[in-house]
C-alpha cells in the first residue's frame, strides 16, 4: 500500500499543476473605447494557467501587439502606432502579467503589470470564467487612465480621445 500511496500522489500533484494549462482559441476579442475612439488589438499570445481551485497556482503572462490597432479608421490607426501614442516601433507589445488571484462575489480579480509603452502600473481586472464544452471562456473589463502611460499624443481625428480608457477581453480557451 505505501509503495502506491507517493507515486499516486505524485500523479496527483503533477495533474494539479499542469491540467489548466490553457491556449487562446479562435474568437478573442480584446476592445478599448473612450470619449471619442474605441477599437480592438489582435496577436494575443502568451499562458494562461487557471483552476477555480487552485487559485494560488494560477498564473496570467500574455500579451498583444501594439501594431495591431484597428479603430476602424486608417489615420488615426497610423497615429495610434506612432511615437506619440503607442510607439508601436520602439514597443511592440502591451503585455499583462499576473501578481495574484482572488475570489469575489462576481467572480474573480486578477492583480498584475500591465505594461504599456514601457511603462508597467499594477492593474486589477475583475474577471469571469465559465467551463465550455471546448474548453473555457474568460470575460472581463477594466479602466485605465491612458496619461499613466503617456499615451499623450496629439489629438486624433475628431478631437479629444478622452482620458479614462475601457478595456473588456472575452477570451475563449481550450486545453
């Protein structure tokens, strides 16, 4: 019996540790908006490990490319690129990266470093997570002032662009 009892554990643990890795699937959607420009990046890359259960083993460490802005209009995608903006030359990826896990009565909030043109600032992010027959489906929204990341460029098209920004992610994943 005891001969049994650590390689089971072992097999225990291992499964614990590595059965919520979890890959992006198709159908991600990361958008922004504010007063006066809203859009989406794409290219999100990276790992996500998370377990309802285990919430002290999960982790957060991905990213989009910064290229990849799409507001729906050409010029102002061109200035969101620029050094002014985004500098998508000089940084080419906003990434998040997880620091801690918590249970709340909605769901949950991950506490991270969002970092954004160079500059990193401790975000938190409620979330959501729903198992799916294909895997599992992340939703969740949070606000930024883009000043905290010196996202001061000149105007865009149509004045303003307003200086809290939305971010809501809805991130299908499979195991």
């Amino acid at each position: 019996m005891k001969k049994l009892l650590l390689p089971t554990l072992l097999l225990s643990s291992f499964l614990t540790v590595f059965a919520n890795n979890w890959t992006v699937d198709e159908g991600y959607a990361i958008k922004f908006s504010t007063a006066k420009a809203e859009g989406t990046f794409s290219d999100l890359q990276g790992t996500i490990v998370f377990d309802p259960e285990a919430l002290d083993k999960a982790s957060f460490d991905v990213s989009v490319a910064t290229a990849t802005i799409s507001t729906g209009n050409k010029k102002k995608d061109k200035h969101a690129r620029g050094s002014k903006w985004f500098d998508a030359e000089q940084h080419p990826r906003i990434s998040f990266v997880s620091e801690n896990f918590t249970e709340t009565d909605a769901g949950y909030s991950v506490t991270g470093d969002l970092t954004i043109k160079g500059i990193t600032k401790s975000v938190s992010i409620p979330f959501t997570f729903e198992k799916t027959d294909e895997g599992g489906l992340f939703t969740g929204t949070t606000n930024i002032l883009r000043e905290d990341y010196e996202l001061n460029g000149p105007l865009l098209l149509g004045g303003f662009v307003g200086d809290e920004v939305a971010v809501s992610i809805r991130v299908p994943v499979k195991e």
